[in-house]
C-alpha cells in the first residue's frame, strides 16, 4: 500500500483556485502538473460542460 508521500508520480498535484501567471509558475516551478481555476476558465454551469468540451475535440 502506498501512502502519500510514496504515492505514484502519475498522480501528481492538483492546484485549485490558480488565478493569476505569477501563481501559475510559481505552482509550475514546484513541480504542480494539473492546475484548476479562473485563469484557465470562468465557472461553467454542469449543463454547458458538453458545448464548453467541443471547444478542445481535435
């Protein structure tokens, strides 16, 4: 079993609440590899989630 601090690297580190640059590469330079927040995106609403995805289908 593996706790925490062992935990596979795969998981990584999610920041939540990432609203500027500067918090950005400070996260980025501390080895953050997921990031959430207003930067990337204002709220959207759980019904608008499927248009808001269509943006990003390759």
């Amino acid at each position: 079993m593996h706790s925490p601090a062992n935990a596979p690297a795969r998981a990584g580190i999610v920041a939540e609440g990432v609203e500027t640059l500067g918090q950005y590469d400070f996260l980025k330079s501390h080895h953050c590899d997921k990031f959430q927040g207003y930067l990337f995106s204002k709220a959207v609403p759980a019904d608008a989630l499927s248009d808001f995805g269509a943006g990003f289908a390759s």
